[in-house]
C-alpha cells in the first residue's frame, strides 16, 4: 500500500510487481488484492472508523501505520469471511513483521475497540451508524460514526462511501 501511494502506478502495476517478488498461494493472492483495492477504494470511510477511535490527532500517526490500521479495519467491517480476532491478530502480527513492535500496541488496541463497535444488525437503508456493504446491505455500527443521511446527506455519502465531499454536495445539488 505504501508503495503504491508514493508512485504513480495505478495499485494494479503495484500489485503485480509484488506478485512476482513474494509467493502466495492463488486463494491469498486475490484475498491480497481484495483488501489493496478495498483500501484504496473505501479510504475516505476506513479513515472515518479509526479517527473515532484514535485519542491523538491524526497528524501525530505514521502512513505506514495508518495503513496497517486501515488494512485491519477494512478487513473487520468489510469481509464476512474473516473472523475479528484473525482480522485483529494478523494485522498485529504484520506490524512484528515490519520491524515495527511499538505499533503492536496501538493498532491491538484500536482494532478490539472497533470490533466491540461492530454488531451483528444490518440495515437496509443508509444510517448514521451504518457502513454499506452492498446497495441494500449495511453493517450496523453501536454508535454513530457519519454524518446524517437526512440532516448532512452529501457528509454522510462522502464518510460512508468514501466519495469526495464536494462532488457529493455538488451532485446532490444538481440531481437532487
């Protein structure tokens, strides 16, 4: 991911100059390639859920830490598939694995205080306490972590889908 974000490649250049330096079975190979490009693609949302957790300003985080958190939350609100604690321990570990020990800390706890945000419900209609999953599928959080739909819907389709503000409030005010 870092990588990526210093060069001028598109993430999936990126991906492929990786995919010849390190060897992955073809099941982790595209579980890789979902969370790079679910990364990138839910920035805006992922950087939402951790700064509601983070107790010093963002500024004061390191990119390459950032980056491991956004990793370890995409991978707990996003993907189904991957139990918390695996989500939380593999993230962890990745931060041991990078030579990077004092991270460890933070990005455990961050991690365990999202996953005690994250509930079983899911909705079916935007909410303040709801990430969209799908078009008609959203993982409900226990508090509310965006914006309004009614009250701010250009903040919340931004913080939500991870779309830039302004274009929203600029859509919104054309289309409706």
């Amino acid at each position: 991911q870092e990588e990526y974000r210093r060069s001028d490649q598109f993430l999936s250049d990126s991906m492929q100059q990786w995919e010849r330096r390190i060897d992955l079975s073809s099941q982790d190979w595209r579980l890789a390639m979902e969370i790079s490009i679910g990364v990138v693609r839910r920035q805006l949302t992922l950087d939402t859920i951790i700064e509601s957790q983070l107790t010093r300003p963002r500024e004061k985080v390191e990119a390459p830490l950032w980056t491991l958190l956004q990793i370890g939350v995409y991978q707990l609100v996003m993907l189904d598939q991957i139990p918390d604690h695996a989500a939380v321990s593999e993230t962890v570990e990745l931060a041991g694995k990078l030579h990077r020990v004092r991270w460890k800390k933070m990005v455990n706890a961050i991690l365990r205080s999202i996953t005690r945000l994250t509930t079983d419900e899911q909705a079916s209609a935007p909410q303040s306490n709801a990430i969209p999953l799908s078009a008609d599928r959203y993982r409900c959080f226990s508090i509310g972590l965006f914006p309004s739909p009614a009250a701010d819907p250009a903040g919340y389709l931004a913080k939500a889908f991870s779309f830039p503000q302004p274009i929203m409030t600029d859509w919104l005010a054309r289309f409706g």
